[in-house]
C-alpha cells in the first residue's frame, strides 16, 4: 500500500506523515474521526480509512475486508487520474469528507473545501523543515 496525504480543508496545511497530528476527519453523517497521534500516511485517520469512509458517506456499506476502501478509491479515480477530489464532488456529486487540523471549525465542514491531493504524498523534506514549505505560494491560504 502506498503513502498519499492532503492539505487541510480549514487552514490548508500539509498533513505530514509522521509529523502531524490532531486532524480530525468529518463528512455529512456529522460522524468525528479524530486522530491525536501523527500521521502514518496511509489516508487513515483515529482508526478510520478515507477512502472507506468517502464510500461510506455515499452509499457503500461498510466492510472489514477492503471492499469498501476500493469501491471509495474507484469513485474517486473513475474517469479522474489525477484523484481531485473536487472534481468528483462537483462532477459526479460524492460526499467527500473534509480533513481538518484546526478544532474550532469541524462543527461547519460543509463551509470548507474538499481536501486537495499533497503531491508529495505527505513525506517532509529536508528542506523544507529549514526554509518553510515550497507549496506556500501554489496551495496557500491565499492560494
């Protein structure tokens, strides 16, 4: 299984494997994943898969053997190689959970965007622990 990441829906912050943590995840069913220990880069959050609960949120039922990890990974790469995730949420209408690093707003997830795919699938540089995040300009806040 590969790694993969996102920035935050709220402050759109790199969600780093191995280095942060306190994300919470939320979706329409107002279900709260929290997750207070850092990040392992597979996409699961307080014990809770993203992928299985995209699928989840619309429609699958849940499962213990990957079926529905699978079935969220095929809504979302269907016709969309490059996995935007508000390209699947405007085009075909899926629920899409957010992905938050800050607590005061999981309680409005509707108000946020979609989480957009970290191309670097979460990992940290080196070099961007000493000079600050390369993806500033591109994804931030003012982005």
């Amino acid at each position: 299984m590969g790694c993969f990441s996102w920035f935050s829906s709220d402050e759109h912050k790199r969600i780093v494997m191995d280095r942060t943590h306190h994300i919470v995840m939320t979706g329409a069913d107002c279900r709260t994943v929290i997750q207070l220990v850092p990040n392992e880069g597979y996409g699961v959050f307080g014990g809770k898969d993203f992928y299985a609960y995209l699928a989840e949120l619309n429609g699958v039922p849940a499962d213990n053997d990957g079926v529905t990890r699978q079935a969220g990974i095929e809504m979302i790469y269907k016709d969309n190689p490059s996995g935007d995730l508000t390209v699947v949420e405007r085009r075909d209408r899926l629920v899409v959970p957010r992905l938050f690093t800050g607590w005061d707003t999981v309680k409005n997830w509707f108000d946020f965007p979609a989480p957009v795919k970290d191309p670097d699938q979460g990992f940290i540089d080196t070099l961007e622990e000493e000079y600050g995040s390369v993806y500033e300009d591109e994804y931030g806040k003012d982005g």
